[in-house]
C-alpha cells in the first residue's frame, strides 16, 4: 500500500513519523523538482535492528543504483542504518543513464515501478531501499536541509554553549537544532531571491553553506533573545552577509545531482550587499 507522508516529514518543527520498515516490501519514495545528492534525516526514537540502505533513481524505465553513497545515520559499528540523525547523500553513476524527471503514471499507463498508485507528474524520483527490517517503534521527524549543527555554533558562538544560555534562549532548551533547520531554510531563500538557485535541491556541497548558516542561526538565536542582544544580532547579520558574499557556490546547473567540472569552476558573482 502506497501512502504519502510528506506532511510528517517536512515540517521539522513538529514531524513525526512511525517507520515500522519491512526490507522485503517497503521503500521510502522521494520526488522533487530537481534531482538531488542528501538528505538530513532526523529522528526521534532510532533503529537498532542490522539494516543498509541503498538509494537508486528513476532514469525514466527504471531503477538504478547509485555509484556512490555515505550512509551518516548508522552507528557506530556501521551495520545499522538510521540509528542516529544524520545526513544521507549519494552520487548517481555517471556511466549510466542520467536521472530522468517523470509522472507516476501516464496517460499511456506507463507507470514508475512502485509508485503507479499514486498521480504525481514531472519529478525527478530517488528510492531507498533497506536490506533488513527497521525497528517498528523508530521514529522520522523531518527529511530535509540542515548546514550546521550545535558543535559548529559553539565554535564560533561560544556564549550559547552553556546550559544557562539555552534556558534563556527557551525554558527546557537543550539544543539549538530548530535555528539551524530554521537557518537552512533561510539560507535556501536568500539563494533564491538572489537567483544563485531556483529548487534548493541544486545545493550539491553542503559543507559550502556551513559558514553562512552558523550566523544565521546565532542571528535568529540573539533575535529571540531580544533587543538586549541587539548589538550581537547586528555582528551575526553583518557576519552572514560576508559569509554570502562568495564567488562560488558549487551548485547543480545541468540537473545531474552530481557537481561537475564546469560548475565548481564556474563564478555565480556576489550575492549580498
């Protein structure tokens, strides 16, 4: 049976998804409007039942597996797949045939194995497949963007990295991961408004937004601690827009999911002034 979650795994703030994975028949389907190379996968109760995932793409008659793929959810052993939050990310194989963007099922009754249920047109379409059974009780919070995390604002925040700032900023505070998906979506909408992107799903090199979405996070920190922090709120926006103003951002123009020669040579000019 076919079912569209999309609502409980693209809302980070209040998410949530049981995943009772059986290997033999389920699979997670993502379509967007641009192929992609990651994911962020959070999640609230984790696996610990010995699974692998494999991401294979929809070329346009069929699934194919990808040439590359770095699985950042397993533990520590390898051997468990979403076993903590993390990213996904893979490189279709470039001796194959390219990602192609496709309706579930068309008017001809040609159908997108495993997804002809569903009436979904012109997206590009990836699949993860597990090699074993996922625990019933894990939990999927948001699939989606997220550039930094809390060891990277400290670094460069080091005021946040107490327990009295988190109360401060929230009571029961314990980490600041809402600003840095928060963040993410910021950064993603400034590319845009700047014309660097037209679908967030360009960003190929995640590691380049690092920098920017750190600032934007400790921005939107000191803005919720109010006008007290309002000097600091100034520095992590000026801090920010040096952050954007780089010539290249090393993301997807020929639709590939795969950062290409020409594109991490290639000067998009500034962003921000």
């Amino acid at each position: 049976m076919l079912k569209d979650v999309s609502d409980a795994v693209n809302n980070h703030a209040s998410g949530t998804l049981i995943l009772p994975l059986v290997a033999a028949q389920d699979y997670i389907f993502l379509g967007a409007d641009a192929p992609f190379n990651h994911r962020w996968i959070e999640l609230g109760a984790v696996n610990d039942q010995a699974s692998a995932i494999t991401v294979a793409i929809w070329d346009g008659n069929a699934w194919i597996d990808c040439a590359e793929m770095i699985d950042l959810t397993k533990d520590s052993a390898g051997t468990k797949t979403l076993a903590a939050s993390n990213r996904l990310i893979w490189v279709p194989d470039p001796f194959k045939t390219g990602w192609g963007r496709d309706d579930t099922k068309t008017s001809s009754g040609r159908e997108i194995t495993g997804l002809g249920a569903a009436r979904i047109f012109n997206l590009f379409w990836a699949r993860l497949k597990f090699s074993g059974d996922i625990k019933a009780t894990t939990e999927l919070k948001y699939l989606g963007w997220k550039f930094a995390n809390d060891e990277d604002l400290y670094a460069l925040y080091p005021e946040f990295d107490t327990s009295s700032a988190r109360e401060r900023f929230k009571t029961g505070t314990t980490t600041f991961d809402q600003m840095h998906f928060e963040a993410a979506k910021s950064l993603l909408r400034d590319l845009k408004a700047a014309q660097v992107i037209t679908s967030e799903n360009q960003v190929i090199e995640w590691e380049v937004m690092r920098l920017p979405a750190i600032h934007k996070a400790a921005e939107l920190i000191y803005a919720a601690l109010g006008s007290d922090w309002a000097d600091e709120r100034k520095l992590a926006i000026e801090s920010y827009k040096r952050a954007m103003q780089v010539d290249l951002f090393n993301v997807d123009q020929d639709a590939n999911a795969r950062l290409d020669v020409r594109e991490s040579s290639f000067r998009q000019g500034r962003m921000l002034r």
